[in-house]
C-alpha cells in the first residue's frame, strides 16, 4: 500500500478543487442528495449496500456532504483527512464495499456536481475534481484492501458475509433483546475488541434489496460467541428505522441464520490504560459499554471503573444485573443509574437527566471517558466533558449511522 505523502495532486488541481471550498458549503448538501438519487437511479442493486433509511432522513447525504467539503478543504495536505479516511474505510470493509464500487460513485458524483453547479461547473473545475476523485478513492481502495486482509487472515477470520446461527434469543428488558451467534460451519470465529460492531444481513419477505445493520458487539470477546443487543424501534410506517428491528425480534428465533461481516469499529477500549474508566450510556448505547465492563471484569479487575447508564425507566433498563454481577468482581466498579421518569421512587440513583454538575461528583477527571447514545444524549455529554475541560484524546465516543459532528 503506498504511504500517505505517495496520494499526491498537481498545484493547478489543488489550486482548482480549494476554489470550490466556498461553493461546496453552500450547495454540498444538495450535490450529495442529486448523487444519490442518479446513483440509484442507475444502479439500483446499491440499495444492497446503502442503508435506506439514512438516505429517506437524509443522514446519508449530510455525512457524504460533510466528507466531500473536508476533501476538498484539505486537498493540498491529504495526510490531515487521513485518520478519517481509515475511519471510514473500516465501515466500508464492515459493509462489503469493493473496489468496483468506486468508479461508479465517481460517475455519478462528477456528474452531480455538474447538474447542481451547471455553468459554474467549468471544464477545469471538473476535470480538477475527476482527478482529485480518483486520488482520494485509491487511498479508500489500498486502506480497505489491508483492512479485508487482515480480517481474513486472523485467526478464525473471513471474507465478506458469513452464516451465523441464532444460539440462544434473551429478552433483556421490554425493548431490547440479545442474540447469541456462533458460526454455522462450526469453525473458528474470530476475536475482536470491546466496542466493535457486526454488520448483519438481513432479508425480508416483500423487500427487493436486502438491509445491512450495524449492532455494537455487547459482551466480552473469546466466550465462543458473539451477542448483539437489539433495541425494538417504535413502529413501522412512520418510523422506518424500525423495520429491521422489529424484523429481528419477532421473525428471528433460535435456530436461525444470520449473515455477518467479521467484527469491525475503531470505537475500542484502550486496554493497555490503567487511568480510571468511565463509561456512560444512554439508552441502547449501553451495548458497547457492556463489552468493554465485561472485559474490566475479565483482564483488569484492579482497574478503577465508573459505569453510568441512563434510561426512561426500569422497564427498558436492560443488564440490570449483568452489571451488578460484574462489578462485584471487580476491585474497584461504581455503578449509577439515572431514569428520566421513573415508574417508582428510588430505583434510580438520580431522577432526571445527567448534569455536569453532578457528574464532577461522582467520576474523577483525570479518567479516560467513553460514551454511546442517542444523537442528543451525545451532544450533551460531549458538551459537559470539554466545557469540564477533559482533554479531546481522553474522550471517546460511537454513533450508530453516519459518523455527525457533535
């Protein structure tokens, strides 16, 4: 694979593409979505690949959009959106994304921008923009072909969609259930890190293109399985993210197969720390803290941890015990639990919402902070930690869909 400083462009190309900066922040958006729609209109087998329903809330388009403006700002010193290129390259290999699939995305990119700029599109803007696709897509092809090596040559790895069975099926609170995978072919499966995902198949009856989901990975590696912890959406028709969670509860049973990527994420647990642990969650973003509790429990039980999950109530308050059992392990694990509107007086530790304030009370600030959640609970707690003044690279996080500022 070549290095970083090899992806290189002419000066009258990058001279070119950072002209266009200005213009790609006010019509980036409406590039993105024109793209989509004639990709798809074209290729309609990429359906397979794309998640729908981030395209109809148009999550999607907001993220490509925010890429192509990165490119294009920092187009004289690639090497800067590198670490994002990895980042998403790593979904991508978790996707099944090939080579092929670029020049496509390439086409029809180009011919967006064309269509939503019209004359101001000029041949040299195009053509700079062709070249400059051309460079960024092979450094997405070369840093995801490593990423397809190393996952298959791992021990007891593999190459896009494996068979997994439906083990066993748990009902963990009122919304979220759990299902434990092992492979079908009784082979080996692959380990993984604490925070990771599977990227699951999905074919339902009715359903022209298949649904491809990502589920953070919600218990200890090297147990012999895997288990993914789905949270039930409400509805259907008017909650779309919905229709492969309530697909998988109630169509999907023991016995069952599932199609799955090899385990994949750069949200992991930095294990070779010994600084204290926060973990906080919100919601179903308590599966990947789950994986990582679950982990202390195993290697580093002398490891002081902090694990704050919030929740409605006490009846979608999945892991209750799990987490109980777990720190009374270990040599140093507080607990709390918050519920915004309880169902009775006293089961939670604190009524409402977290609160930087009370936060500063019960986790030390020296720690290593992790956190997963709705959209809005993210923000928020993102907003206390730097406004408490915690360090960028003591803060760690994980969005379910496409990776949005917070």
């Amino acid at each position: 694979m070549r290095t970083e400083n090899q992806y290189a462009l002419d000066e009258k190309t990058i001279t070119t593409v950072k002209a266009t900066v200005p213009v790609l922040a006010e019509h980036g958006e409406a590039i993105t979505k024109h793209f989509y729609k004639r990709l798809f209109e074209a290729h309609p087998e990429l359906k397979n690949i794309f998640n729908m329903t981030n395209q109809r809330a148009g999550r999607q388009s907001k993220a490509l959009a925010g890429a192509v403006y990165a490119a294009a700002a920092h187009i004289d010193n690639l090497s800067a959106i590198f670490p994002a290129v990895n980042q998403i390259a790593e979904k991508h290999r978790s996707l099944n994304v090939r080579p092929e699939h670029y020049p496509i995305v390439g086409k029809y990119l180009l011919i967006a921008i064309k269509e939503v700029l019209q004359d101001a599109a000029t041949p040299d803007i195009m053509n700079a923009w062709e070249e400059a696709y051309g460079v960024i897509a092979q450094a997405f092809i070369d840093v995801e072909a490593a990423k397809y090596k190393d996952a298959e040559n791992q021990q007891g790895g593999w190459n896009g969609f494996r068979d997994f069975k439906i083990v066993e099926k748990v009902k963990e609170s009122d919304v979220i259930t759990s299902f434990y995978l092992q492979p079908e072919d009784g082979k080996a499966m692959a380990s993984f890190r604490p925070g990771q995902y599977l990227t699951v198949r999905i074919d339902m009856p009715g359903e022209k293109f298949t649904h491809l989901r990502q589920y953070s990975l919600s218990d200890a590696p090297d147990k012999g399985y895997y288990r993914i912890s789905v949270k039930r959406e409400d509805g259907q028709s008017d909650n779309p993210d919905g229709i492969v969670s309530n697909y998988l509860h109630g169509e999907y049973n023991e016995g069952d197969i599932l199609p799955i990527t090899a385990p994949a994420g750069d949200f992991v647990l930095k294990e070779d720390s010994d600084a204290p642990l926060v973990l906080i969650s919100g919601g179903v973003g308590l599966t990947p803290m789950m994986s990582m509790l679950q982990r202390m429990k195993d290697t580093q039980t002398d490891r002081d941890v902090y694990f704050i999950h919030a929740a409605q109530n006490e009846d979608v308050h999945a892991f209750k015990e799990d987490v109980k059992q777990a720190a009374a392990k270990m040599k140093s694990c507080q607990t709390k639990v918050i519920y915004s509107e309880p169902l009775e007086k006293g089961t939670a530790d604190k009524e409402g919402i977290i609160e930087l304030e009370w936060l500063q009370t019960v986790v030390p600030k020296h720690a290593e902070f992790y956190f997963c959640g709705p959209t809005g609970f993210m923000k928020a707690v993102n907003g206390m930690l730097l406004e408490w003044g915690i360090p960028e690279e003591r803060i760690n996080f994980e969005f379910f869909g496409p990776k949005q500022e917070i």
